[in-house]
C-alpha cells in the first residue's frame, strides 16, 4: 500500500467495497493458511519452536509465502502467533504442542500487571523484516498483518494458558475493574504497536483477531472490551490500511465489533452471511465463512456448501472468501487449492 503495487489487487479494492464483475478476480485466502496442513510447512518448521520460527525472518517469511505459491490465494497473512508480542515485550511465554500458549505467571492482581514491561520498539525487528522480505516477494499479492485483540490476550494472561470459557478473565473483569482496565490498556498498546509496525513495513491490511471474545455478552464486550479494541487499533488509524476484525462464536457482538474501528468483519461458520450482513445494515464488507468441517467432506458436498457461502456473500458490498476459523491440520492441501479454483470460476461444475 506504501507505494501503491498492491492497491488495484482483488482483495484490497474488495476491502474498500468494489465487488468483482469477473469471478476469476474473486478474492479468496484461509486462516491459517500458513502452515498446518502443509508438508512443505512441516519440512521447514522440522525442530524450530513455534515462537523461534515466528521471530526467524527468513523463515517466518518462507512460511508465508508457502499456501500463496501452492493455492492461488489472493493474499498471504504474516506467520506469527497472537502471544508473539507478548514475548516481544519480556513476557514469559511458550507454546506448548498439543495445548498452546502457557505462560509462566498468570496475570491476576494489580501488582501482576504493574510489572509487565512496556514493549521496546526495538524488539519489533524480526517481525519488520519478515514482512520486508515477503513484501519483496510477492508483488502485488497483499500480505496481511494481524494481531490478538486485548481481550484474547488478556484472557491468556488471566488464565495462564488456553481456556474454554475463561473464566478467571471475566472473574477479574467484573471483581476488580479498575485492574482489568489497566490490564486491558497495555494489552492494546502491546497489540497496536505490534500492528503498525507491520503496515509500515509493508503489510497491505491489518486483521484483529479475537478469539475468545464469544465467550462476552454483548454487554460485557461493549463495556469491558471494545475500548481496548479501539484503543488497539488507533494505533494505525493514520496509516490508511483497511481492519479486518474476526472472531468466534461473536454472531451476537458484530455491530460492536464493527465500531471499534473495523473496514470488514470476518464471520465465524455459526452464523449464515446474509443473516450477518442483515445485522450489520448491509453497510460493511465481509469475509468468510466456509465451514472448516467441510473440508474432509466429499467434494460435491464441499463444493455446493462454498457456493452456497459465495451466493450469501454476495448480499454485502463486497465479500471476501474465507473460511469460518482456520485450517484444521489434517486438510487435505489440495483441496483448498481446489476451493480456490472454485471461488475463481475455473472449477467445473
């Protein structure tokens, strides 16, 4: 976006609300498409931790660029994790196979968070020239940055590792506000810088991930989360790049999600497009929502389920093809290239 290679680009001019005449220019690109279901990602990644691949450049990058080479997609996203900046900022954090992110002291009392270190600026440089060094391959394909929002952050930090209903977050959310706020603020601040030096070095748009935030009601979202999000993402609001904001189980909180200062809303599986976009007001651009359980399914049943995804897409301004959640590790790699034949119009009937 910096120089302009990536602005006629179908997904960029989707994000701005321009849908295609032509199928072949539909955009299209997965979560987690980085990986996961792909031997080539597997080769690489062969004995590097999650965290050291992410702050590798050339292999981070390599990692990117991998699904963009073998699918077809219209956009690679930055190989990293949501706890990366976390670890950036002296967060004592590791990825654990089979569980996730654990950290080594939860965060839970006023003193806790009083002695998180602020992010130095300085820490951010592998993930500045993993995106140098993918923005130099790939052209004008986009390459999108992301980021956890404050509440999935602070909902790891609360817990101490992955929860199903984070609990503790909303315990502390609730029994002491004013250390939820703090905690809150630095979770945003963390996120937002991590963001913007993304889009300066290079990245095309931006996609805030909350992935617990379905766990919220609306009202607890709008009081308790939504400030931080906004807060989080005023730290590219001068840059001129569309936000992406995503998050499961969130049917309920789209309209919120979308003021916090979102272009697009990505929308989980649960909730059909049309439906979404009637609760948006039919003002916003959307992505998703092929079902990842799909995938495993015969093809014609896949096939009919990702047109019947683009028909009901077709009901907002524009509408970027994507999966509901991310790509299950045990997806067939060539299927999604097959999806993306499909979502291009070169697939037959």
């Amino acid at each position: 976006m910096i120089d302009g290679r990536t602005a006629q680009s179908p997904l960029v001019r989707a994000f701005a609300g321009h849908r295609p005449a032509d199928p072949s220019t539909r955009p299209v690109w997965f979560m987690r498409q980085a990986g996961r279901s792909l031997p080539e990602y597997r080769a690489t990644r062969a004995g590097v931790a999650m965290l050291d691949a992410c702050l590798t450049p050339e292999l981070a990058s390599e990692i990117t660029l991998q699904p963009v080479r073998r699918h077809g997609v219209d956009a690679g996203i930055l190989f990293s994790d949501i706890v990366v900046p976390l670890r950036l900022a002296g967060v004592a954090v590791e990825i654990v196979p089979g569980r996730g992110p654990v950290f080594d002291h939860p965060v839970r009392t006023a003193a806790d968070v009083a002695a998180l270190p602020p992010l130095d600026p300085g820490a951010l440089a592998p993930v500045e020239e993993a995106v140098r060094l993918t923005v130099a391959e790939l052209g004008s394909t986009p390459l999108l940055g992301f980021a956890g929002a404050p509440f999935t952050l602070a909902s790891y930090l609360v817990e101490g590792g992955p929860s199903k209903d984070q609990l503790a977050a909303r315990t502390l959310m609730h029994a002491d506000p004013a250390t939820w706020r703090a905690l809150m603020d630095w979770c945003a601040d963390v996120t937002g810088a991590f963001l913007r030096a993304q889009v300066l070095a290079g990245t095309s748009a931006v996609q805030l991930f909350d992935s617990w935030a379905g766990a919220l009601s609306l009202a607890d979202y709008t009081a308790h989360a939504a400030p931080a999000s906004r807060r989080a993402l005023s730290h590219v609001a001068d840059l001129g790049v569309p936000v992406v904001h995503f998050g499961t189980g969130t049917g309920e909180l789209l309209g919120a999600m979308r003021e916090v200062g979102a272009d697009v809303v990505g929308v989980d599986h649960r909730l059909p497009l049309d439906e979404a976009n009637r609760r948006l007001g039919g003002t916003t651009v959307l992505q998703g929502n092929v079902d990842p359980a799909y995938l495993a399914a015969p093809w014609e049943v896949l096939a009919a389920h990702v047109r019947d995804v683009v028909e009901r897409g077709g009901s907002a301004p524009a509408h970027v093809l994507n999966l509901g959640h991310g790509v299950p590790p045990t997806t067939d790699p060539d299927v999604l290239t097959r999806v993306v034949a499909l979502a291009h119009g070169h697939e037959p009937a």
